[in-house]
C-alpha cells in the first residue's frame, strides 16, 4: 500500500499512476533525480518505437542532464517490473516500486 512507502516514494506512485490513467497507457512510471526532481512517463507503443514508461522516464531525465537517481516507481498490471534501465544508468542498489493500477505496491526490486 502506498502507506507503506515513504512520502517521496508515493509521490513517484502517485505521478506514474497519473502519467498512465492520462494516457489509458499499459504502463506509467516515475524517476527522482540525485537533486530530487521528478519526471513521469507513460508506455510508448507505436509502429516504429517501443519504450517501456521506466525507459522514457529515465530518457526525459537524461535529457534534462541529471547525474544519478534515487528511487523509481512503475504502475501496470504486469507480474515483474525490468529495471535494467535504472541499473544501467544509476547503477546498483537503486529501489524500484511495483505498484498495481490502483497504487498497491507489490514489491520494491533493488537494480
């Protein structure tokens, strides 16, 4: 349950939830940066490109020219979450949530 999280860490709940019901996408996801600004994203899933919403999160961050992340969030109805994304950017030991539609969280993967 959100109330479970940290605050910080529902909030990356919150706006991944956001993120995915604005855009009825399969997935929504959140990233706080080393400086603690956040970025959300949805699922891309067009003809030519595929991004997971963990992968366009991380990319909106990057573009922003962030150097390291603290925590992610990812809500979808799927059964497992890949962070190979936020491992290969920030590195080991950087928890992830997954969360259900409703905003549960299931787990917390550490890349």
């Amino acid at each position: 349950m959100l109330s479970d999280l940290s605050a910080e860490d529902a909030k990356l709940v919150t706006l991944a939830r956001a993120a995915r019901a604005r855009t009825r996408a399969t997935e929504g996801a959140a990233v706080r940066d080393s400086d603690g600004r956040t970025y959300a994203a949805c699922t891309v899933a067009l003809d030519t490109v595929e991004l997971t919403a963990l992968q366009l999160a991380v990319a909106m961050a990057l573009a922003s020219g962030v150097k390291g992340l603290e925590a992610a969030a990812v809500v979808t109805d799927a059964g497992s979450v890949d962070v190979g994304v936020v491992r290969h950017f920030a590195g080991a030991n950087i928890p992830v949530v997954h969360a259900n539609g409703t905003g549960e969280a299931r787990d917390v993967v550490h890349t």
